[in-house]
C-alpha cells in the first residue's frame, strides 16, 4: 500500500521504486519550498512517523529546533541555489535529525538534485549513525588488547 501510494505521487511505475522503497530511508524535498514530497517507509519509521504523514512537512522540521534548525535553514537555501551532489555527516562533520517524538539522532545524509515531474527537486537518503568509538575505546574494546593488559598486571616483575 505504500509503495503504491510512493508510486503515484511521483508518478513512477517502476520496480526500482520498490527496492528503494525497501531497502533506502529517503525522502524528496522539492527545492523551491523546502517541503517533503515523498518518503520512504524507512525514512518515516526512522523519523517515527506514520506512512504519508511527512508529507507536506518541511524538510527543516526534521532538524532539531534552535540554532541548529536556523542554520539548516540558511545552508539549505544556499544549496537549492546551486544544488549538488553530496554526502554530509562523514569526515569529522556530526549531523542531526529529530524524530517526531523529539529525540535526537546523529544522521549522515546523501543528496541527490534531481527534477521529478518539473520541479526542482532533491533525494536526500538518511542513515543514523550508531555510537562513534574513540580510538582509546576501541582499544580497550579489543580482544587482543584485554590479555595484554591483564598480564601486565600480573607480570612478576612489576
């Protein structure tokens, strides 16, 4: 059922909608007006919404509220001037989305200008991102690292 209503309201019959739909959290945001046109099953269970209900919501109302909401509002106005592909939330940059109940998650997105039945538009795929580990906890974390440490403490020597 919702695939088919995805289907419809962009006009596209094909099965490559289906595995996007399933595998993919992502929604199209029409550039002009900031406003989701569209979104996957993935995306509304990750924002915690039910199927159709993003609809007609601006793409900043997944942002949490504040500075980080005014500054997304600004980058993204620049951007649906110059649209370009890109992924953001790598290299250093943390990301955040707020899910309909109001908590926070770290998010890396994709986007991906596009023009959908003439309007300018753009597919932003939404990943959360689990817990980043330090290199000190991964160290700690490491198997090989637990035995070394352990027979230091019981070295005779020490």
């Amino acid at each position: 059922e919702e695939l088919v209503r995805l289907r419809e309201r962009l006009g596209i019959s094909s099965p490559l909608v289906e595995i996007i739909a399933g595998c993919v959290p992502a929604f199209i945001v029409d550039l002009a007006s900031a406003q989701i046109v569209a979104a996957t099953p993935l995306a509304e269970d990750l924002f915690g919404y039910i199927p159709g209900e993003m609809m007609g919501m601006t793409v900043h109302d997944l942002v949490p509220e504040g500075e980080l909401r005014d500054r997304h509002k600004q980058y993204f106005a620049e951007y649906s001037n110059n649209p370009s592909q890109k992924q953001l939330g790598r290299r250093g940059m943390t990301l955040y989305g707020r899910t309909r109940m109001g908590a926070i998650i770290e998010v890396e997105i994709g986007l991906y200008p596009r023009v959908i039945m003439g309007r300018r538009c753009v597919v932003a795929t939404v990943l959360p991102v689990p817990h980043r580990h330090t290199a000190t906890e991964v160290q700690a974390s490491s198997p090989m690292a637990k035995p070394a440490v352990q027979e230091s403490k019981i070295s005779p020597e020490t």
